[in-house]
C-alpha cells in the first residue's frame, strides 16, 4: 500500500498484458475504506486493474485483488 501526504492508502491490483479487469475487490484489516473501484480504462477500453483508496489507521493492511478476464 503506497500512503499519501493527505493520509490516504492505496492499493492497486493489476492484470497480466491481455487481459482486463471484469471485477475486484480488497481484503483488509482494521481498515476504513474510501473507495474500491475499477481502473486503468478509458471511455472506449475496459478496466485494467482494481484500486482500493482507504483512510490510513493504526494497524491498516490492505491488498486489493482483480478478477482479470481476456
């Protein structure tokens, strides 16, 4: 998880080269979640990876998953 000076955490899960993000997720603990969300995409192309964005806490772990599909 990469933190921030605004004290946000993030977590990034991306997918192998062909492939596209077709869902996501995190898994966490002690962690006050802002958002959980597809990215990477634009207007024309899908999603190429999951990012989770979280208040940062005393004893915050957070891993962010993709569920990556061709």
């Amino acid at each position: 998880m990469v933190i921030t000076a605004s004290g946000i955490g993030t977590a990034t899960a991306t997918c192998p080269a062909g492939k596209f993000a077709v869902g996501g997720g995190f898994q966490g603990l002690s962690a006050d979640i802002a958002s959980s969300l597809p990215v990477g995409g634009s207007a024309t192309t899908p999603a190429t990876g999951w990012q989770v964005n979280t208040l940062v806490l005393p004893l915050t772990e957070v891993t962010a998953f993709a569920v990556c599909a061709p």
